[in-house]
C-alpha cells in the first residue's frame, strides 16, 4: 500500500494550528507496533506515525549536512530538530534507537526521546522474554534463556564495535554477511566466532589492508572502551538475524521466516515488563 506522505512545512503547520496534538514518530513498523501496543495497554491514546510519511524534499540540504536522510534515524532526528525550533511548546515527540550516541555527538533536544539501551529490540534481550519466548514458541529447546544471552552477546558486542568503528571512520564501507562467520554447535548449545577473523574479512573486502594494523588497533581500544552492559553494545537487527540463525541450527524450525520470529519476539512481551523503563514512563506524559 502507497504511503500519503505530507511536506515537512505541512506537518510544522499543522501542528502549530492544533497544538493539543500529542503524536509520536518513530523509525519503523516493528517500533510502531510495539509502542501502539504499550499505549494501548496503557489506555493511552496517543497516536504512533511512521516517520517515512514525512516529505523532506523541500528542505534545505544545508539544514540536514551531516545527515543523510535515506536513513529513517536520520529523518526522524531532523524533524525532532524542525519541531523544538518551530514549536518549542508542542508535545509531538520523535523517537529513535539510541544507536552510538554514547560513543557520538548528534543532535538532543526536548522534542526527541531515545531508547534506554542502544536499540528497541535490546529491551527483549533478558532472561524473562526469551524464557517466554522458547515456552510458547520453541518446543522443548534444550538450553536455557542465561546460556542463549551469553551466547549471542559473544557475537554481537564485537559486531557493534565493529559498526562503531565504520561509523567513526569508514562510513563507506560495507559489512560482511554474519551467516557464513559464525559456527552454532547444535549439541553444545556454543557459538563459535572470531572477531579478528570477521574484522579481517571486512577489511579485505573493502580494500582496506594497507590499513589493517592501524583498523585492528582502533578496534580493540574501542572494544576495551564499551561499557559493561551488552544491551547499550548490541544492533538490533544483528540480534535478530543471529538469534533466528542459532534457534534455526538447534531445532530446525522451518516453520519460522526471519520476519515473522521477529514479529513473535516482540509480542512476546508482556507491558509490565516494560514499563519501568524511561522511555516508557516518557511517552505517557
């Protein structure tokens, strides 16, 4: 279905004219549901808008320098920007993925919330989701939430490191596909992956070797500076991508498709779960 989009100077406007709208714009459909379901719980009714509805065409490029707004990160932080220097008394609000903005200046202000840890979907990366996850979802699968969350924060910690380091300094470069570099063991439940391996790979694989020394070093001293909680060192959509490889490996579940585990996981989710979280208490008010 073809989305309406609207100017960026039409949405400005109309919330200058109705300025008791509370909406809320958010990067994509998983965060739309997900919060639409909190709201709902809450009997809240604020409304959650897919920021890809707004039309930047016709703003300045010297407004958006250093944005590149084929990213709905990006659009959604320039019209949290747009809406604090326009109407600053508005209560529309964006919200994006914290992302590297532990680790990277961007842009704050009063009209923008971010997640508590560095993604939406690191908010299902605990013990009680994933244990409801396998009961309802994955019949008898033969490890434990605990073992799941060490495994795959073994894997997506060094894989953020590594979006980190591109993002400081190779913003061209590309990735490697994650499938054909790491080893599940099927009995042992253990996942085998070398990050020196994978970073040689990208480093290859964006003629970078005359610079391999010097990216191995920044790596690890930038590895040796995140922090302690693997939530704020996760991608989200890593963790889904390995998380549905490694059930997949273990049980040879061909009834899931990758988007629909990811819908699952979401809704396993119960509210109470969530709302002690600031973004949650912040969306409410």
């Amino acid at each position: 279905m073809e989305i309406l989009k609207k100017k960026h100077k039409e949405i400005i406007a109309l919330y200058k004219l109705e300025k008791d709208i509370k909406d809320i714009y958010v990067e994509g459909n998983s965060d739309k549901v997900f919060l639409e379901n909190y709201l709902r719980f809450k009997r809240n009714n604020k409304k959650i808008i897919l920021i890809e509805v707004v039309d930047f065409s016709e703003l300045n490029p010297a407004y958006t320098v250093g944005y590149d707004l084929t990213s709905n990160r990006n659009k959604t932080l320039i019209l949290s920007k747009l809406l604090a220097e326009n109407i600053p008394l508005t209560e529309v609000r964006c919200i994006v993925d914290k992302d590297f903005d532990d680790y990277i200046k961007t842009i704050s202000n009063p009209k923008l919330f971010i997640t508590d840890f560095s993604c939406l979907e690191s908010y299902l990366f605990c013990e009680e989701v994933i244990n409801k996850f396998l009961n309802i979802g994955i019949n008898n699968f033969p490890f434990d939430s605990k073992m799941i969350i060490d495994q795959l924060s073994s894997v997506l910690k060094p894989l953020f490191c590594l979006r980190l380091l591109r993002e400081l300094h190779f913003p061209s470069t590309k990735l490697v596909d994650i499938d054909g570099n790491l080893a599940i063991d099927k009995k042992t439940g253990t996942i085998n992956f070398n990050p020196i391996d994978y970073l040689n790979k990208f480093i290859s694989k964006n003629s970078l070797t005359k610079r391999s020394n010097e990216i191995i070093s920044s790596y690890q001293l930038l590895y040796n500076k995140l922090s302690l909680e693997i939530r704020d060192n996760m991608n989200g959509h890593d963790f889904m991508k390995i998380f549905f490889l490694y059930i997949n490996k273990v049980k040879n579940t061909t009834n899931y498709k990758e988007e629909n585990f990811c819908k699952t996981l979401f809704l396993t989710v119960e509210m109470p779960m969530i709302e002690k979280y600031k973004l949650f208490k912040d969306i409410l008010v």
